[in-house]
C-alpha cells in the first residue's frame, strides 16, 4: 500500500510540473489552433479580424493555423514570422505585465509591422495608451514568462 501511494505522489509531481510550462503558441486548453482559428493575414491585407477556414490550414510550431483564402496560405507558409502574432499570441499587454493571458483574436493592432493581441476590449484600451512602452517591457519579458 505504501508503494502505492508513493507511486501516486511521484505521478502526481511528474503532471504537475509538467503543466507548468506553457504552450510558446496561445491555443487555449483543449484546441490546437492558433489565434482561436483567426486568419493572421487578415489582419495585415484587410485590416480586420477574419475567420480561417480548415480548408486552409498551415501546421507551424506544432499548432494548426487557419487562413480565409490560399493567397492567405501561401503568404504566411511564404513567412510566418511576418503574419504570427508577437509573444505566441498571448496577451501582449500580459506579458508585458510579466505573466500570460488569453487573447481575444477581435482586439488587435499591429505596431511597426508587427501585430499583438489583447484579452480583452477593456485591456486593448490600456494597451493603446502606452503601447510603445508596453512592446518594450513585453520584449523584456518574453519568452521567460512561458516557464
């Protein structure tokens, strides 16, 4: 019995520590997919928050990612680092606050060609303030925050 409970124990820290470590791409809990299915082109060629589609899909750092169109496709597959969102697509006014959150794909901006997200409306406005300063501390911070 005393086996047994120690086999459970050292499970237990095994699963823990390994929750810990967080995702380098923002997906949620139980999804796969990038930028909750959203187009990250989109938000550069339309100037909007678009909806991906399975149809197009591009697997890039172990995570699906969801385009509206094939010209879509091929611009991201062509360079992703140029359309992903800047810290995994996590909250950028979070890690520049030292921590991650959640981000909602419809509150968004893109900066010096780059585009960040925010968890939130609320958030978003914060982040708009002082965004320059933000990026800044954000890139101090990242990817240290993942651990």
């Amino acid at each position: 019995m005393r086996q047994f409970i120690n086999l459970i124990f050292i499970s237990s820290l095994l699963f823990s520590f390994n929750s810990f470590a967080k995702s380098a791409i923002y997906t949620g809990y139980f999804s796969s997919d990038a930028v909750s299915g959203y187009d990250t082109v989109a938000y550069f060629t339309q100037s909007k928050a678009v909806k991906g589609s399975k149809k197009f899909t591009y697997e890039y750092k172990g995570e699906n990612w969801y385009f509206s169109s094939k010209a879509h496709l091929d611009l991201f597959t062509a360079n992703p680092e140029k359309y992903a969102p800047q810290f995994g697509g996590y909250c950028a006014y979070a890690v520049a606050k030292n921590t991650t959150a959640s981000a909602d794909p419809k509150q968004w901006s893109i900066e010096d060609g780059k585009l960040y997200l925010n968890y939130d409306a609320k958030i978003q406005k914060t982040w708009l303030k002082n965004k320059v300063s933000y990026i800044d501390k954000a890139n101090k911070n990242w990817p240290s925050v993942l651990d």
